[in-house]
C-alpha cells in the first residue's frame, strides 16, 4: 500500500461569504488570532506527515504563495534589530524547498474541479485534501489520525462529523451502512452534497478532510455538475464507492468551519484560547470585555 505523501488544498474560492474582509486578501490569509487561518490547516498536514502540499489557487491569492516563502527583507530587517523570536517565528513558516506546488483552477467549477487541477502534481498515488475553511482542534491532528486508519484499512476515507439539522443542507451528508470494527470507521451506502434536511440520510456531514485514491481523478474528469450547477467532490467520491472500499471516520476533535462571519468569530476565539501561549491571557481579555459590555 503507497503511503500518503501529498496533499491537496484548495485555495481559489472567493470567500463571498467574509465579503467585504476578503476583497483584497485572500480569505486563507484572513487571521485566525495569531496566524492565517491556512497555517493551522499546512500544521495540520505537516503533522501528519505530508511531505508535499499542493495548493489549488486563483486569481489574487499570490499572498499564500509570499506567505510560505523567505521574506528577505523582512528577515534581515529582523536579524539587524536582533528581534530573534519574531525572525524564528516568521522563518518557521517557509514550507522545505520543493515540497510545495502552486496550481491554478482558472475557473470557479466547484470543489471537484478544483481537486481534479491537481492531478498531474498528485500523480498515481493516494493523497490527502484538507479545505482550509475548516479548522480543526485535535491531537494528534484530525489528518494524522485519519492517516493511521488509513494505513490499518487502506482505500477511501472522508472525516465526518455530527452536524445540527438546520445546517445539514450546507454539507455533503454520508448515507452510514455499518459500524466498522473500529467504531471511529464507519461503512457507508451512499453520500449526498448539500442535501434538504427532509431527505438528508443522517446527520453526518463531511468535515473538510479526505484521504482519496488516485481513481478519483478520472471520475472527476466527467463529472456532471451537481449541488449549486457545480462539479461536486461528493459527487464523483460516491461513484467511487461502487469499485473501492470507502470508510467515513469520525475523528476525535472539534472541527470549526469558518465559511461564514459567525463561525470565523467561534474559530477566531476558539484558537484564541486553545493557544498555548496566550490561551489563559485571552480567557481573562474575554471575560473582561463581556463584563464590560
Ligand atoms: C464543501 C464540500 C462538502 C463539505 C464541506 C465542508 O462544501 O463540498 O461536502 O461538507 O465543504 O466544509 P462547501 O463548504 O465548499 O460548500
């Protein structure tokens, strides 16, 4: 069985849902306290051991591309003023040369499509896809967990997680079978993008973190639109499911979907108090600024 070494994040969206923040900045960058929302989605990767990560981009998101790069400049400005801590923080953020790829989806067709732009980067091996909307609060992180599943069964797994019924028609929803032996894997019928709740068939939604073999690809190549008149992950990962074993895994974590100005506020405090550093020093500023309004 190939080990999963690569892994794909789609970066183009708009982020029409944060507009007017995400005008100028690409919403990946926005901060999530004290770093950009896709550091704890690259950290997450990276923990799991993911040597390559190859972003799906588009138009205006060059700052991702920066984010992850040497800032000369900015270093040697650091190094001259001897701010040390700073200048380690900002460099620990450079991926390993040639562990990442940038590639462009020129048109917003959907999630599907923007996994299928990375087919030739991804080659004939099984990898990963983290959407950096959703961050998730786990250890060891929700993609190295799902990694060590893997390696036990192998195929297709998606992350899942329970989900209230009035937001069931915002995710791809899974159709559970059985119970695996495991029961964190659980075997699926069937899977469904953005379901009415009255139909959905449970409520599992799928959080935003995949392992997929490389077959995916040529079912993403013909996919008809689905879901919003757009090519669905989903769609193509439940046609999958008639050759290859698929497991949906339930992780053990809190998932934070950041996708609209709510849930970036519950993110947003969310890292804010789990920070390892300043987690206690935000508590006390929250609880101060709630007693003051
Ligand atoms: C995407 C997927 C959906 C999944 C969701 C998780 O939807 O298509 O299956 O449940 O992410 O956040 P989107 O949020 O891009 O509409």
């Amino acid at each position: 069985m190939k080990p999963v070494r690569k892994a794909v994040l789609p970066v183009a969206g708009f982020g029409t849902r944060v507009l007017p923040a995400t005008k100028a900045i690409p919403k990946e960058m926005m901060p999530v306290f004290d770093r950009p929302a896709i550091q704890y989605v690259v950290d997450e990767a990276l923990e799991a051991g993911i040597e390559h990560i190859v972003f799906v981009t588009g138009r205006n998101k060059g700052a991702i591309e920066d984010y992850f790069d040497h800032a000369y400049e900015l270093e040697t400005t650091l190094e001259a003023k001897k701010k040390t801590d700073i200048l380690e923080e900002t460099v620990a953020t450079v991926l390993p040369a040639g562990a990442a790829s940038f590639v462009r989806q020129q048109k917003p067709l959907g999630l599907g499509h923007a996994v299928l732009c990375a087919r030739d980067v991804v080659g004939d091996e099984p990898f990963a896809v983290l959407l950096p909307d959703v961050l998730v609060s786990a250890k060891p992180s929700c993609l190295a967990q799902m990694v060590k599943a893997y390696n036990e069964v192998g195929g297709n797994l998606v992350a899942v997680d329970e989900v209230p019924a009035e937001r069931v028609s915002s995710y791809g929803v899974i159709d559970p079978a059985e119970a695996g032996a495991d029961d964190r894997l659980i075997r699926m019928k069937g899977m469904v993008e953005k379901p009415p709740v009255e139909s959905a068939p449970s409520r599992l939604k799928i959080t935003g973190r995949y392992i997929l073999q490389p077959e995916v690809f040529a079912l993403l190549e013909n996919q008809t639109p689905g879901a919003g008149g757009e090519i669905q992950l989903t769609d193509s990962m439940e046609r999958l499911m008639a050759d290859q074993d698929f497991h949906a895994f339930k992780f053990e974590g809190q998932d934070y979907d950041c996708g609209d100005k709510l849930l970036y506020l519950e993110a947003f405090v969310a890292m804010a108090l789990e920070n390892p550093k300043l987690g206690s020093a935000a508590r006390a500023k929250i609880e101060e600024l709630l007693k003051k309004l």
